[in-house]
C-alpha cells in the first residue's frame, strides 16, 4: 500500500510537471498572433480580438503597434479607460504612430474631449505637412462626417 501511494505520488508528480511545462513552454508566434487579431478586426469580431491582441502585446510589449490595435479594440467595446491608457502606451513608445494619434483623437471626440482630438490633429498635421490618410480620417471623425473602422491597409 505505502509502494502504491509512492508510486501514484510520483506519476502526478511526473504528470504535472510535464503539464506545466506544455503550458508554459509554449513559444508564441507573436506574427500569427498579429494577423489573426487583424481578421476578427475586419470583422468586428471585437472580443476575440481582444483575447488575441493581450496575448500580443504580453508577447511584442514594445510594439507601439500593437498596443494602438489593442486600445482600439478596448475603445470599440467602450472600455475608455483602458483604451486610453493603451494608447498612451502605443504614444510613449512611439510619438509618431500617426494611427495611435489618429485613434487616440477618436477616442477623445467619443469621450466628449473635442480640445484634445484638435491637438492630436495638429500633431498629425506637423507630421503630414502635405496631409495623410490619418490626418483626414480625424478631421473627418471631429466633424462627425465619418465613423472609423479598423482599416489595415
């Protein structure tokens, strides 16, 4: 009995540790990860794409990229809060990530901030002198002629 008791102690622990180590071990394929938040994007698919979008950012945490992704997910579902602190992210690791302005601006124009949506515009202008699709998307959006997207392109 007491062999019987050893012996099971020693196959969980064997088990699990083989578990945990599956689990863990696991290498993320950040750039699999980043196309299959962009198709649920496309597709408003906003839940999932939040799931995979905190897996990326966990795995690329320096990609000012994917943190503009993840808050405009956040912002698309009405979590403002954290939207905003995401874009803040996106902004510190890259000031001129035309599309974190651009977005961040929406966000602000949705949160009834008008003031800092025109300074985002007029960060996007210094950085487009001759103008940018960024650039127009959030002039647009402060005039509520448009409602933005995910656009990809």
């Amino acid at each position: 009995m007491k062999f019987f008791r050893i012996f099971s102690f020693l196959i969980i622990l064997i088990l699990s540790s083989a578990i945990y180590s599956a689990k863990y071990d696991k290498k993320v394929d950040s750039s699999k990860l980043y196309e299959e938040a962009t198709t649920f994007l496309k597709k408003e698919e906003y839940r999932k794409a939040l799931r995979v979008l905190n897996k990326y950012t966990k795995a690329k945490p320096k990609d000012s990229d994917g943190w503009t992704l993840y808050a405009f997910t956040q912002r698309k579902l009405k979590n403002f809060r954290k939207a905003e602190a995401n874009y803040e992210k996106a902004l510190k690791l890259d000031p001129e990530n035309k599309i974190a302005l651009e977005y961040q601006g929406e966000l602000f124009v949705e949160t009834d901030r008008s003031g800092l949506a025109q300074v985002n515009l007029n960060k996007l202008k210094e950085l487009c002198p001759t103008s940018c699709d960024e650039l127009e998307q959030l002039k647009l959006y402060i005039n509520k002629e448009a409602e933005k997207t995910f656009d990809n392109s």
